[in-house]
C-alpha cells in the first residue's frame, strides 16, 4: 500500500491537489547525517555497495522533510564499475576511470553485466529501501544516459572537452555504436532489475547530451534512451511504472524528446518551465526547475523563487517541483526545507478546479 | 586601404563572393610559434601586456592561413586586472583574482579605468597590429560582458556552480547591479578606445550568460551588453564598426538577443544555423558554428562537417565561419587549415545569385 502516491500521479499527468517535489541528490553531502554515515562507509564506492549504508542515507532526508518521493542512493558509474573497468573516486577529484575505452578492441571485450548478480548491491538496496519505506512514498531508481556514462567511460573520468569521445564519433563512428548499443543493453536489464526489485519509477540521467550538436544529440543521446525506454517494464505491483528522461541543457530538444515514449522530463532551470510546457504541448509532465543556486538564498527569497517557478508551469496537473540540477553540498539543510515548505504551501491552489 | 572586408560586409549582411572565416582563439596553444613566443615572455599575462608580442602573436595565425580577420590577442580579464583586484594566470589552473569583490562596499572602491592610460597596453597592441596588417585584413577588438567577467570579479577565478554571484544575485541584487552598472562603464570606453585605436569590428564575449534563468539571462547579461552597444561608436574611418555578441549556450535567446543592437550573433555548436537564422529572421548576421572536437577528426571528415555547417545555414550573405567555440590546444594546425580550405573551397555557390 502506498501512502503517498502523489509523485506517481503527478509524472501520469492525473490529478494531484498539491504539487509533489523531491530533490535530485536529496541523499548527499549538504547532510551531516549523510556525511557522518559517508565517513563510517569509508569510501563513496563503499557507501554505494553496501546496501544497509545506502539504504540509511536514501531515507535521511525523508526523516528531515516531508518529500514525496525517496530516490536510490547509488551513481551512474555503477555499470562501467561492473564492466570491470576500474572505477575510482578520487577527493575532490571526482570519478576515475583506469582503463577507458577508446577502441573497437576495447569494446569488443565488454560483456553486458547481469544485474542480479553484478549488480546485486544495487537490487538489495532497492528491496531494503522499499521494506524500511514500508509504502510512506514511492522510490525512484535510476540510471545514467548510455551517451553520459559513454563519456566517463572513453574519456576516463570527468570532462570539460569531451576530445576522446568526441574524436570517436566523429572517426569511428561504429565503435561508438557499438559501445552505446552495449550500454544500451546494460541499462535496459540494470533498469529492469531496478523495477523488479520495487523502483516504482525510473530516470535516466543525460547529464552530458547538452554538449552535442541537434543532429549528434538525436543520434548518439536520445536514440539510445529511446530504445531503453521501449523495452522497460512499465507496469509492477499493478500500477504504472513512470519514466523520466533528464537532458542537462537540453531546453531546446524538450519537443523531441516528448516523444520518446517517456512519461516526464526533467527540466533545468535554464528553460523556463512555461516554454518548455508549450515545447512538449502537455504530451509529458514536467519536472524541475528551481536554481540550485537559489538556496544559498534567505528562505524569503527561496519562497518568492519557489512561487515563480509554481507559477511558470501554471494551473494544471504535470509537474514535479524539483531543483533544475543536484542540491550543491554547501546549501544549509534549512535552506532546503524551506523550499519543500514553500511547495506545500504555495502549490494546491494551482490545482483546484 | 582594406584589401579584404569580407567579414565586415558579411557582417553587415551585405554581398560577398564567399563565406569569410576565421577561428576563435586562432591566436593561441595549438601554434607552436605561439607556445614560443609564450615562453619567450615568461607568462601569460606579460604575453597580453607587452604590445610587440601581443602583436606577434595575433599575425601568426595570418601567416599560416588565409584567414579573413586578426582578432587582437588579449585577455577578457584586461579590465578587473587594471580594477586591480590582482589577476593571476596559474598554470592548469586558469586565471585567479586575488582579492574577489563581495560586498557593496567592494564595489564602492573600484573606479572605472582609464582606458588609455591604465589600459594602454591594449591600445598600443591596436595600433601596432593595424599597422603591420598594413589592410591586409580587418582587424577584430573585443571585451568580456559585464556577466561573464563579473563571474570571476565575484567568484575569484573560474567557477562551476557560480555560488557566490548567483547568492549575490538572489540577496543583494543592488550590489550586482552596481559591479555591472561599473562593468558596463568600463567595457564601454574600452571598446570605444580599441575603436579608436584602430579596432575595424568588436565582440562581445559572454562565455558564462548561459548558467542564468531566462529572466536573470535578460536582466544581468543582456541588459548590460545592450547598455554597451548603445553608446559604441559604430563608425570609424569612413566605415561602419560591426559589433558582434556571442552568449555560449545562448541558443534559446538567440531571438532576443538580435534586437539588442548588435549586427551579428555568435552560435555555438548546440544551435542548428538553420534554426538560429529562424529565430533571428534574418536581423543580424550569424557566426560560427563547427564543433570545436571536430578539429580532432582527419581532414576528410573536417571538410564533411565544414560543408555541414554551410549548408545548414544555406544560401544568402550574412554568415562569418567560425567555430563554436575556441580552438582547443591539442589540435593539429594542418587540421585547422583544413577546415579553413574547406570554407573557401565550399563556400561560393551559396553566394551566387
């Protein structure tokens, strides 16, 4: 029994008499219960695979604020970790990838990971997730893009320039083909795991789409997620089971994407969300799109944002109020309360007949 | 005597018998004559500040390429550096400002510089490229915009997330305005002088306007570029002086951007031409658009794209070549002649009537 299905109407444009808001890295270093349970963990990687430990921090900020929905603790980089190619997270330094991928050979000696038993770390900490959550609100699982996680993948870590893979797609454009294809295949079993295991919604981070061309973007980033898309299972436990794409600085491509097969986009807070509603024709619902910035603001401000932004989706159900990117780890947790209080209060008026 | 004004016709949307190009940064790290004279200055700053290499450095690119503009070789950080807020270029490290303003009293101490004393430097560059390019071509001045270089005044350097502006944006917006309201001051008589000093077109660069809402867009980026082109002295040696505006990850407001005043609009590679010459219907002037990444691929493929990125912005005048973005370092000079024999090769039919 779900108690709170508000996230779940919401993403399937039905009904809801107030708008439902979650945070993108709402488990995460901004937290210092988070911080505390990450140092007895002793590595991110560690924190990540132990499912008891992702567990306790997916539903730490649930104990702080009234969200309407917990999402996995886990990353994006579980896949190429399972791919057996040497994932690291380095301090400050962010993810590193030891044997990157930049060859046909190199791909020629990737196998799709079986997510029960490569991945079984994940599924547990979904099964444990959704018995301590006990119905309170839905959990959300999660994947990266098949073209995000392919940058980490041939680039070796983080990127500002994206040469590597870029140089592929432009020379060897097959190879890159058939790495996205791998990935493909991954995120579709990893994501159907997810579901089987009790993810009661799905997202699928491109958090680096928005460095390609139009053409390299429908091509390399939006097919891939396409084909994911067609394959999931839509349906558990008797209930729709939503699917949320999220292009970082992909305004322009919101039309496009609409017709993916997916049930909602994410939104950053470049776009406004009354053009991006107009983009998508309410084929979609929305979610989004608060600067993250914006909570290093005093709460007065932070509420008058979180009106602008209710505001600009308008009257009407579709839309899930959440930031336009990851909270940032120096935001005050007051801060973010304060934000989730404002959606409370300011939203049911938007959705009154 | 211009002997070629390609690209101020093609600015100014007027006839040309082929596609006039040239390179963001072609002046920079991928020449090896460049990374000589840079070494033979001993740093970065001493490059911008020494007038013969300044000089130098803006013809060598010329020397190898038949290119249709110089662009002055210099530094949008000219202006907090003559502020004195203690501009530093560390090496892989990107530039650093020792003493970051904060506050309104910050702002209250910086007094708008004078251009033709304390950045003489700049002007004497001017002067002596235009006499060595002896009309060859024309040559291009530039500033930062008053966002962009008010996010390193405020930041201390380069950022990511844009924190401390953005929550001086949110909470004390009369103190951002009064930095740019002194930016805006600034980056006029600069202009104006680089103008008078023999400067034949100028671009504005606003690398970092694309991190803001589409409302903060307008008023903290846009606006302030408006008030600049507004008191331009747009005509000089018998000849129009064509401003261009380049917003990186600007392609949403492409639209708004064309009634600023400006004659031209640089588009990276996000932004298909064909849609951006729509969104402009044809107002202003169009440069750029090619992948920079693209300069990684052979030749083959280079001409490929080249022919791409002509054809996508079809026939009629008012195309300048350009990339996207800056040339990266680690590209190959023949790559980047490539490119630039394509454009002559490729580009005449789209002007024939």
């Amino acid at each position: 029994m779900l108690k709170n299905d508000l996230l779940l109407r919401a993403l399937l444009r039905q009904p809801v008499e107030r708008t439902p808001v979650w945070m993108m890295r709402q488990a995460g270093r901004y937290l210092p219960e988070y911080r505390a349970t990450r140092a007895r963990a002793g590595s991110f990687l560690k924190l990540c695979m132990t499912p008891e430990l992702a567990c306790e921090v997916t539903l730490q900020p649930l104990a702080r604020y009234p969200l309407d929905a917990a999402i996995l603790f886990s990353d994006i980089l579980t896949i190429p970790h399972a791919l057996g190619l040497g994932l690291q997270f380095e301090t400050g330094e962010g993810p590193r990838i030891e044997r990157p991928v930049r060859s046909r050979s190199d791909v020629a000696k990737l196998g799709v990971p079986d997510p029960n038993t490569e991945l079984r770390y994940v599924m547990d900490a979904v099964r444990l997730i959704r018995r301590e959550l006990n119905g309170r609100v839905p959990l959300i699982g999660f994947a990266g893009s098949p073209w995000t996680v392919g940058t980490y993948i041939v680039e070796g870590g983080s990127s500002r320039e994206f040469s590597n893979i870029k140089a592929m797609m432009y020379e060897e454009p097959a190879t890159l083909h058939s790495l996205l294809e791998l990935l493909v295949e991954s995120t579709r079993l990893y994501l159907n795991a997810q579901i089987a295991a009790g993810a009661q919604a799905v997202m699928i981070f491109d958090t680096w789409g928005g460095v390609l061309t139009p053409a390299q973007y429908r091509e390399f980033s939006l097919q891939p997620m396409e084909r994911i898309v067609a394959d999931l299972r839509r349906e558990n436990e008797g209930r729709r089971v939503p699917v949320i794409l999220f292009t970082k600085n992909g305004g322009a491509w919101l039309n496009t994407m609409a017709r993916s097969g997916c049930d909602a986009l994410g939104v950053d807070w470049t776009t406004d969300l009354a053009d991006a509603r107009r983009a998508v024709q309410d084929s979609v619902a929305l979610q989004g799109n608060l600067d993250p910035n914006c909570l290093y603001a005093s709460p007065q401000t932070i509420r008058t944002e979180v009106a602008r932004v209710l505001a600009s989706y308008g009257r009407g159900h579709g839309h899930v109020f959440n930031l336009g990117h990851g909270i940032h780890p120096a935001v005050d947790p007051e801060h973010a309360g304060a934000m989730i209080a404002a959606v409370h209060e300011l939203s049911p008026p938007y959705h009154k007949d």
